[in-house]
C-alpha cells in the first residue's frame, strides 16, 4: 500500500496539470498525499481493526467490517476535508445518515491496496474488496474497480506473473488489456470512471519494467494522474522494489506537511512489511511525529470513537 500512497503523492501536482512528457514529472514540495492516500489509510485501519474476525470469519464479521470502513472513511474523510474528493463523496461525509450512492468512480480501486495484501486466499481478497467498495461504490463496475486491483496484488505476491495477472483480470473483469500506452495516450482524457481508469492503471503497470516507470506510465497518461499513479503503484510494489529516493522524498514530504502520523502507516509496518520480497530490504515507515492527529482532533469533535 506504500506503493499506492508514493503514486498517489507523486500524482497529485498533474491531476489538473497533465504532463505526458515522462521526463518532466518530478517529486516537489508541493506533491501532496490527496484523497486517494487517505481513503487507502482507512481501509488500512479498518482491516487492522477488524484483523482477527476477517481471517477467523467470525460471525457477523461482513457486517461488522463493512460498518468499519464506513466509520473510519467518514472519520479521516471529515479530519481531511480538502483532499480533493469528489462533490457525491463530499456529501456523503457530511450526511449522518450516509448510504450507498450507486458509484462507478474509481475511488474505490483507489482505497482498496491494503486488501490484496492481507489475504493469500483470492475468494477471500474478492469478498472484502467488495465490502470495502460498497459503503459508497455499490455499482457493479464500481466493485469491478475494487477487486481488480486487489486480486492483482493477490495474484502477484502468490507468484503468478504478469502475463498470467493479465489474462486472469481480462476475463474476470471484462477489461481490455490489450492496448498500448502510446495509443491510450493520445486521445485519453479526464475520466474518473472504474472502467476507464482501472484498465488503464493496469496497463501502466504491465508496461514498466521498475517501480519507477510504472509510476511515471500512469502520471503521462495524463486525465486522473494521482488516482492511475496510485493505483498502478499498487501493483508495482509487489515486484518492484521502491526506489529509495522515491520513498524517502515522499515520507519527507508527509512528515514536513504535518498531517499524516507514523501511526497512519500501522498496517503497512506490521502486514506488509512482513509479505514484502526478503531482497527489497523494505524497513517500517518512520517520521517524525507531526505537529497534527488526525485521531485527537476527531475525539474533540465527538466523531473519532473506536478508532484504537
């Protein structure tokens, strides 16, 4: 999911300011963690929450987990205000009384990376991809997003290769994954949809040969650039090790922006730390504690309840 947060920052200064020169894309002060980092975060903290009933099923776990992503989306979502989330995602945060919206937006690939590594079972990273979509991603292609981009994680860690990621996405999901990044280049425009940006994130990946080049195929695409960097990323760090200057700068970038705490990257440090390749020689996310918490401040408000 480290991944998916680098991409997202790296992203986030073209989202409105496209440069399909590959060249030019570059980390700056300003890259910023955006909604799709904090959306990813939550999950992340829902699965850590929920980690002993989703791998026991315990009974009632669906349910339960399902009201956790609700919960802690809307918790982080209301603390992270201007994150640049959508206008039906921004009225969904302010509604107490918040229900399914029928979306087909890419948010719900965006948020969905810590699933694909919690589970080794595919069955099992489908079922909770899907929860994790549906408190407001309930469309079809809305789910579709979701457990694309988590069963692609699965099916890499579990040693599959991209080919056989490839053919196993475009069947199940009805994805065309035969195009060429130069082509889709040409004519792609701003689209926030599942099925026009999940595909596309997907062909970033299949197309790098490091973590880098990923990053840099989905930023040139142009259109949505922090969500199909976030998402291609996603992917990437399971066969790609991240450079160091790419984590360093973007862990830097967090820390001097005081918003994210070391404590945001829990699941990250304790489950995927752990399922990273042994030669990655990936260490736990460690900054300095910033000045902001997100948690404490929800507490002050009467809205961060059971988020320990």
């Amino acid at each position: 999911m480290l991944g998916a947060i680098i991409g997202d920052v790296y992203g986030s200064i073209y989202e409105f300011d496209n440069e399909k020169d590959k060249s030019k894309i570059k980390l700056t002060r300003f890259s910023t963690p955006t909604d799709d980092s904090i959306m990813t975060i939550a999950i992340s903290k829902a699965l850590l929450i929920c980690y002993d009933e989703l791998v026991n099923k315990t009974e009632g776990y669906e349910q339960h987990f399902y009201d956790k992503c609700e919960e802690i989306m809307a918790a982080y979502g209301n603390a992270y205000f201007r994150k640049g989330y959508g206008v039906r995602f921004r009225n969904w945060l302010a509604d107490p009384n918040r229900k399914p919206y029928g979306s087909y937006g890419n948010g719900s690939g965006m948020r969905v990376s810590a699933v694909g590594w919690m589970f080794d079972s595919l069955e099992d990273t489908l079922n909770i991809a899907r929860i994790t979509a549906e408190p407001t991603h309930n469309h079809s292609e809305g789910i579709k997003g979701a457990q694309a981009i988590a069963a692609g994680i699965c099916l890499l860690r579990s040693g599959k290769t991209k080919e056989e990621v490839k053919a196993y996405t475009s069947e199940t999901f009805d994805y065309d994954l035969d195009r060429k990044l130069n082509d889709i280049k040409k004519n792609y425009r701003f689209e926030v949809s599942c099925q026009k940006s999940v595909p596309e994130a997907i062909i970033a990946f299949l197309e790098g040969e490091s973590y880098e080049e990923v990053i840099l195929n989905a930023i040139s695409l142009g259109g949505d650039s922090d969500t199909i960097a976030c998402m291609a990323g996603a992917l990437a760090e399971v066969i790609y090790k991240i450079p160091d200057h790419m984590r360093m700068g973007v862990i830097e970038n967090i820390a001097n922006q005081h918003e994210l705490k070391p404590r945001d990257f829990e699941f990250y440090n304790k489950v995927v730390v752990k399922k990273k390749k042994p030669d990655f020689h990936e260490s736990p996310v460690e900054f300095e504690y910033s000045k902001f918490d997100p948690l404490e401040y929800l507490k002050e408000l009467g809205l961060g309840r059971n988020l320990e």
